[in-house]
C-alpha cells in the first residue's frame, strides 16, 4: 500500500493520465499487438490442423480401398488328366505342371458356371469370360494343390481374384465409360460382373492379402501385397536398434560426463551436429561404397539398409540423449558424489536412470525417422522386385527384401491405377507403424518420468 495519490489532471472530468484504471494510448497499441499476434498463431496453427486433415482425408479415401478386394466364388473341378497325369500323387512330377495347366481347369469351370447361369449379356465372348479372373488366380490354385495332392479329382469351391479392372469397378475407380476406351477391359465385362454380384458369386470384403502377400508384376495390381516389405522393415528396425541405440547412448554418456573439454571433443560435438544436418541420401551414397562396393554385401538386404540406417539414426539418438543428460540438475551428480560414490556410480546410479525417459523419447523418434526414409534406400538396391520372403534371421538380413518407404515410391511409378491405390494403402500402414512408435515413445517418457 502505498499513500502516494493519483496524478490529477488540470480539468475537472477529464480523464487522469497514467492511471492504473484507465489504459492510455500506448498500453492500448500494446493491447492491440498481443491479440494481433495471439490471433497469428491460432490462424498458424488452424492453418496447420487443416493442412493435416486434408492430407490424411485423401490417403485415406484413396487407400482405404486397397484393404478390400473382390473375390468370385466357383466350383472348380480338378481334372486328373491334366494335372496329375501319371496318377502317382507325387508332387514333384505334378510340380511339372505349369500354371497354363491349370488356367485351363480354371477357365473350364468358369464357362461350365456362367453358362449355367444363362445370362443374356450381348457380345460377349468366351474371352470376356474367361478375363474376368485375375491372372494370380492360376497360380494360387497349382500352389494349393500342390499342398494338398489329394484334391486333384475333386470339386471345390475356390475364391478367386478377379482381374483389378472388374475390381476397380466395385470400387468406383472404372465406369462403363472408360471401359469402351479400355483395352484390358469392356463393357460386357462390367455386365457380367453386375449379374454375377447380383447372384451373390461376386463379393468385395477385406483383403487380408493386402498385408501378407509380396509384390506382383505390373499385369497383376490387384494380387500385390505389402508383406515382404513388412518384414524387410521389420529387419532394418531390428539392426538399428541393436547397433544406433548402444553406440549412441555409450558415445553420448562419455561425451556428456566423462570427456574431457578439449578441441578434440569440440571437434567431435560440431562433426555430430553436421550428420544430423546431413541429407539422407549422402548415407545412402555412403553405404553404396563401403557396405556393397567394399564390403561385397548384397544389395537389397536389410542387412545393409539397416547398417545406413544406423549411421544415418546415431547423430540424433547422441544428440537427444546429450539433451536428457543435461537436463538432470547438477545437485544430483553433487549428492551423490558428496557421500562416496565415484563417478561412474554417480552417472549410472543416479544420473542416467533420470535421463532415461528423455533417452528412450530420442531413440524412438530417431527409429520413426528411420523407418520413413526412402532415398538412402534407393542407392543400395532395395527397390528391387522381391517375390520371395527373406528368411528368419540372422540369415534372412542377407536375403533380397524391400521397405515400406520403398515399396510405395515403387507402385507409384506403375501405370496402372490400382497400384496407385496400393500405394495409399501402403502409406497408411506406415503411418499406424509411426504413430504406434510416437505413442509408445510417450507412454515411456509418462512410465519413466520422475520429478525432482
């Protein structure tokens, strides 16, 4: 409190210049800036959530169809005679018979089912009908006899893949307009397609293959699949955890707490600030000539993918540790150091389980980043077609595979809309894997947290 009075104006009624209770015209100009400025940032940031929305509305709507597939369902007779013709039941002379053979069993049960049916569709051939299938539909039949011998003779019912024009159809991405313009599909196709959806043969439901098959060739979208480059993803994670996150916490604790402050570790400090500024293709030039050109390990192997991951990763877990282990207050490295302990004890007694969440936070984004990066990929090979599963490790990091990132810059260089389709479908995969990693990154940071 205070008995000072309120500075008075010369005339009565006018109003007291300087008043706590009256802004003047400068606080009022001052006023002004902070809601400006205020409104600023909520059109900044309105900007940005908007932005957001728009991109993941379109990935999804163009994606979200590659997690849905139409299947035609027919019975299918396996003839002996063309597919087990010496009658043994050995699979490896069955083995011999290629994929022609059995097209042809499929397209004998096709004509036999639609003809049953007696449709009254004008124009259309013994072609279209016989085109309405995928061309993976063949193969995935030798595969499932050659599992089970004892169906050749038998009639089963097969769900097949129809070809990913009659697909796109159901999904809206092919109209009877295009078809006239279309060489891989007709209008009479799209008919038959309706007559046999309408009899319950023709059926869109999720497409677990999606997830677990490999790639296809350019004639066949709608049998490509992200599962090797699921897995080849999964590998190159494994070999940057097992090599950045060791490496990168060691480097960062004896820089931060045991390293002495001379020109040589100033050196070292700038030189880590420069790789995490670097871009991630020199890494993928880098691993180029040591890791394959060196080296002689192959190319397309997670193996090498994940050893340029990891130079690429370690700059920004040395850096995000360095931050958690300052971030600890000096008295705790006082403390303990006041009642005995040494000073190893002091850093992994006290100091670092405190940094741990902040360290734990750091890898984490670190590996996100690495799991989304598609150039350092590209220069090492890994954007090769890979039809097979690498095996289980440590022998499957040497085997051809490919990447998520990788496989998406893949399909969008198809022609072909449905592949495009499968990009989009691949990206959202990719995104549920990242934000599954931030979120964890966070429960950890909240598990591990401790106050002082």
């Amino acid at each position: 409190m205070t008995d000072m009075p309120l500075p008075q104006t010369g005339r009565a009624g006018a109003r007291t210049k300087g008043s706590l209770l009256q802004a003047d015209s400068r606080t009022r100009r001052r006023n002004a800036a902070e809601k400006r400025f205020r409104a600023y940032g909520v059109t900044a940031i309105a900007i940005a959530i908007l932005a957001l929305v728009f991109l993941l509305t379109t990935i999804i709507r163009d994606g979200a169809s590659a997690f849905r597939q139409t299947y035609l369902s027919i019975p299918v007779t396996l003839d002996a005679e063309i597919l087990d013709p010496q009658g043994n039941r050995d699979v490896a002379e069955m083995s011999r018979v290629l994929t022609l053979g059995y097209g042809r069993v499929l397209d004998a049960a096709l004509d036999r089912s639609i003809g049953s049916l007696e449709l009254n569709i004008p124009g259309l051939s013994e072609g279209d009908v016989d085109g309405i299938v995928s061309r993976e539909a063949s193969a995935q039949l030798r595969q499932r006899v050659l599992n089970d011998p004892e169906l050749v003779g038998q009639t089963v019912e097969l769900n097949v893949l129809v070809n990913g024009r009659i697909d796109g159809y159901f999904k809206g991405r092919v109209t009877m307009a295009s078809a006239e313009r279309d060489s891989n599909v007709s209008p009479q196709q799209l008919l038959l397609a309706d007559a046999l959806a309408e009899r319950g043969l023709l059926v869109t439901r999720f497409n677990r293959e999606f997830i677990t098959n490999p790639d296809a060739s350019d004639q066949r979208p709608e049998a490509a699949g992200i599962g090797v480059a699921i897995i080849g993803s999964v590998y190159m994670m494994l070999v940057v955890l097992f090599l950045a996150v060791p490496i990168g916490v060691a480097a960062s604790i004896y820089l931060e707490e045991f390293a002495p402050k001379n020109r040589i570790t100033d050196i070292i400090e700038v030189n880590i600030s420069n790789l995490a500024a670097v871009p991630s293709i020199v890494f993928g030039i880098l691993g180029l000539a040591v890791f394959i050109n060196f080296a002689g390990l192959p190319q397309s192997a997670p193996i090498v993918g994940g050893l340029v991951l990891t130079l690429m990763t370690l700059p920004t877990i040395i850096i995000a540790t360095r931050a958690a282990l300052k971030a600890v207050p000096p008295s705790i490295r006082d403390a303990a150091l006041g009642v005995g302990a040494s000073k190893m004890q002091s850093v992994f007694h006290h100091v670092l389980p405190l940094a741990m969440p902040g360290i734990l936070t750091g890898t984490i984004i670190g590996l996100a980043q690495a799991l989304g990066e598609t150039a350092p990929l590209l220069l090492i090979g890994m954007v090769a077609f890979v039809r097979e599963y690498p095996g289980g490790p440590p022998e499957g990091l040497f085997d051809p595979a490919s990447a998520l990132p990788v496989q998406v810059y893949n399909w969008t260089q198809r022609s072909d809309p449905a592949f495009v389709e499968r990009a989009s479908g691949a990206i959202i995969v990719l995104l549920i894997f990242l934000l599954c990693m931030n979120l964890l990154a966070v429960y950890l940071r909240r598990r591990f947290e401790r106050r002082w």
